[in-house]
C-alpha cells in the first residue's frame, strides 16, 4: 500500500509541474475544447476494446492536454481516497468550473454508477462533443470574416485620418497637438483592429512539440538561429549609419523572410499530411481487419501512392519496420518526422487502441473520423484567410503609396514655395503679404518635421499591425508571422525608396521653370 502511495504522489507531482506549465492555457477555452474533444475521441478508441475503468482513466491522465488534468484528479481522488469511479467522477465534476467538463463527468459518474456499457457512453459523447466542437468552430470563422472585413474598413478609416491631417496643414493652420493626437488614434486603432482579430479566430495547435521535427521545421529552427541575430546586428549598424529608412527596412525583410518562407511551406505540408492521415489509419484498420494481420503486414498491402503527400513518410516508416526496428520507435519517428500535432493525435489513437485488443477497423474508422473533422474545419479556414491575406497586403501597399506619396508632395511644394518667395526671419516662416495666409505658406520647419515622423510612424504601424492581422487569421506556427512581416516590411520600404524620388522628380521641371 505504501508503494502505491509513493508512486501515485510521484506521479501527481509530476503531472502537477506540467499543470502549472500549462496554468494559462488552462482558462483559453478553445484550446481546452479542442483538447477535451481529442481525449474524448481517443477515449472511444481504446475503450473500443472492453479495457477495465481504472485503466481507463489512468490512460486518459497519460495524455499530454490540457483536460488530462481533470482525469488526473479523477484517478488520484479514487485511489488516495478509496473512493470508487463514480463517486471520483462526481466529486472532481461538482468542482470543475468549466461547463462542459463538468457535464461530462458527472454524465460519467451516472454512466459508471449505473452499469451503463463505457464503450456506447464514450462514443456517443465523443459524437456529440464532435458536433458542438465543429460549430463553434464555425461560429467564429463567421464572425471572424466579419472582423475581418471591419479591419479593412478600419484600416482604411486610418489611411484617411493621415491624408486628412496633411491636407489640414496645407489650407490651414494646426498645432502640434492635432498632429500627434490623430497620429495616437491611427495606432490605437489598428492594434485595437488586429487584437479583435485574435480574439475572434479559432486556436489550434498544429505543431506537435515532440523532440523529432519535420525537415522544414528543423531548417526554419536553423535559419533563425543564424539569420535573426545577424539581421539584428546589421540592422542596428545601419540605423547608427543613418542609413534611409527605406534600405533599412528592405534589408530587415530580406532577413526575415528565409525564416518565414521555410514556415509557411512546412505549414502547407502539414495540412497535406492531415488531410491524408485520415485515408492511412482508415485503409490500415480495414486490412488489417480483412486479413488479419498486424500493422506492419497490413501496410504492406496498401497501395503507397494513393496516400499523396504522406506517402513518402509511410515509405519510411515500412522500410524501417521491414529493417526490424522496434515498432514503437518506428511509428514515433514517423509522427516526429510529419511534425503535425493532427497526425501525432490520430496515431495515438490508432497505435494505442488496437494493442488493447480493439478491432483495427473499428478504431481506424474513429481515429481517421476525428482527423477528418479537423481538417475539413481547416480547410474551410484557409479559404477565409488566404482572401483576407492577399487583400490585405494589397490594401498595405496602396495606403502606404497614397500616405507617402501625399506627404511627399506636400513637403515637395513647400520647398518650391520656399525658392520662389522671400522669408521675414530664421525660422522658415513665410511673409507673402498680397497671399492669403495658408498652412502651407505658414508652416514651419517643425511642423514639417513633427509630420514626417507621423506618416512614417503610421506606415510602420500598419507594417506591424497588418502582418499580425494575416497572422492571426491564418493561425499556425508563430514562425509564419516572420513571412507576413517580411512581406510588408519589403513593401513598405520599397514605397520609402521609390515614392519620394518620384515626386521630387516630377516637381523638378517646376522648379527649374521657376
């Protein structure tokens, strides 16, 4: 008795430690929805099976999210208690503040008090929790492409606030105080328009943390291990330089954008893998039920190329099996090498439940149902983000022209005015006594200054804000946020070095008339 002890307060310890890890994860309830439909998902799997209670829910503790803990609380108040399943259930239920965690253990407990057969319970639970999963999920994709358009319409409303504060400046006299007030509403309004985004768009994890990565995500940890220092370096040598803002810029993004790239191209693969692994774990159960054989024979049966992108990590996979490796290090390598949380999920699944003495069909049909549901709620996603990204970019590159480009004009044609008309002092101020008196014939050198740090201030802004919006909408890794600011930080210092030049030279034949 005391030996058991031992081990399960070692165990809790342990558990509590990634508990504590995950603290703040705990109260995002997406993720702990997600989370809760996976483990119910897996429990339908291996409960498929006719595996005792106890072990059970001690496999359930086993799992690496976020609901487990509540498992874990089940396990140890029955067995530090002596309590039996039920009563555990009840106990931990009535003391979960999450609604539908409490509602499911306490549906448990009555489940497990009356007699009621698990294996039905689990997977009549696990279907419905699929269903409420899917449209929520939904839910906020459509209320994410209404944030979306309204970040547009925002952003737009921002670019319209620059033009307006400079056309103020040339037909009339403004303060200081005017230029930076409406400098604070342009970046207080897209951060604001960026962080509803975030908190409309759906959370997900797609990268597993397992200590075997992908080849893309290996190269993506590589190149920001070399690129992101170096680019910091030359950055600053730059900046003390006084280098134009433009180079700068341009010189960051290249810097940023290697990293971004190898992200977003790992990214694309992982939704090709979660796609396919669905197709795997279905055809593998099925003729591993028709013939009756293990995995490994059963592999061999299954025509490779009609598994897409996931067919040369099955290829892996079964030479390394044919090779006698240890079966478990061979599917764990192969989970590893997908580097997709979705695949390292079904296969749990899948390699968990049929051990148990679940039927291979049975189980690959779940397991192959639960990535398919994700995948097709990503799918429907990406269709949403990939108009939202290019619009956005787009509208990035216009408002930047237009508030550049309206700048440069203006500080252009008050150089003008300054060649052809006299001065009454040292401070740039304009005396034209037979002139109306004008914001442009007004302003000083000050102003002027106090307004190129606002329009450059708000295009860097909107350099941030709009990579975080893409960003945020498309979801993944948080390495993809590098391709997105890379790509607008290029735009935004191509329209530095290119719009001013332009104007110049198109008021050059002006002056040189004058």
């Amino acid at each position: 008795m005391g030996f058991n002890w031992i081990k399960q307060l070692q165990f809790w310890s342990k558990q509590n430690k990634k508990d504590r890890r995950k603290k703040d994860d705990s109260f995002d309830n997406q993720l702990l929805e997600m989370d809760f439909y996976s483990q119910l998902a897996y429990l339908s799997a291996i409960s498929s099976s006719g595996i005792d209670r106890d072990k059970l829910v001690y496999y359930a503790a086993k799992l690496p999210y976020i609901s487990a803990r509540y498992f874990r609380k089940v396990d140890f108040v029955a067995k530090m208690f002596n309590h039996d399943y039920p009563q555990a259930c009840r106990i931990v239920g009535e003391k979960t503040s999450e609604p539908e965690v409490k509602a499911f253990l306490l549906r448990l407990s009555s489940a497990l008090a009356s007699g009621e057969d698990v294996a039905a319970f689990l997977n009549r639970e696990s279907q419905i929790l699929a269903e409420s999963y899917s449209n929520n999920y939904e839910r906020r994709l459509n209320l994410l492409k209404t944030w979306g358009d309204a970040y547009v319409a925002l952003i737009m409303t921002t670019a319209l606030v620059t033009v307006m504060c400079v056309v103020s400046m040339m037909i009339g006299n403004v303060t200081g105080f005017f230029i930076v007030s409406l400098s604070a509403v342009t970046i207080i309004a897209s951060f604001l328009g960026a962080y509803f985004l975030y908190k409309t768009a759906p959370r997900e994890l797609r990268i597993h943390s397992l200590p075997v990565r992908s080849k893309e995500q290996e190269l993506t940890k590589n190149l920001n291990r070399v690129l992101l220092p170096v680019g910091l370096i030359i950055s600053v040598l730059l900046i003390v330089m006084r280098v134009n803002m433009g180079v700068i810029l341009i010189v960051i993004g290249l810097f940023l954008s290697p990293i971004g790239f190898a992200a977003v191209v790992d990214d694309g693969k992982i939704s090709k893998r979660d796609n396919e692994i669905a197709t795997f774990l279905r055809s593998l159960g099925g003729t591993m039920q028709a013939i009756g054989a293990t995995a490994s024979e059963a592999m061999g049966r299954i025509e490779f190329r009609s598994l897409g992108s996931l067919r040369e990590n099955v290829e892996l996979l079964y030479s390394r099996i044919l090779n006698g490796i240890t079966l478990t290090l061979c599917w764990d390598r192969f989970v590893g090498e997908s580097g997709s949380e979705q695949v390292n999920r079904g296969v749990r699944m899948f390699w968990d439940g049929i051990p148990m003495g679940g039927e291979p069909q049975k189980v690959g049909n779940l397991a192959s149902d639960f990535t398919m549901k994700i995948a097709f709620l990503r799918a429907k996603r990406n269709q949403i983000a990939n108009g939202f990204t290019w619009l956005t970019i787009a509208m990035h590159a216009v408002l930047c022209t237009l508030s550049v480009f309206i700048y440069s004009i203006f500080g252009t044609f008050s150089k003008l005015v300054n060649t052809i008309t006299p001065t009454s002092d040292n401070t740039g101020s304009l005396s034209l006594p037979n002139i109306p008196t004008l914001g442009l014939f007004s302003q000083n050198a000050s102003y002027l200054t106090l307004l190129h740090f606002m329009v450059l201030t708000v295009i860097l802004v909107l350099t941030i804000s709009n990579a975080l919006s893409i960003h945020f909408v498309n979801g993944g890794t948080n390495k993809k946020l590098l391709f997105y600011l890379a790509l607008t930080t290029i735009i935004t210092g191509a329209i530095l070095l290119v719009v001013p030049p332009l104007v110049n030279k198109i008021f050059t034949p002006m002056v040189a008339t004058k």
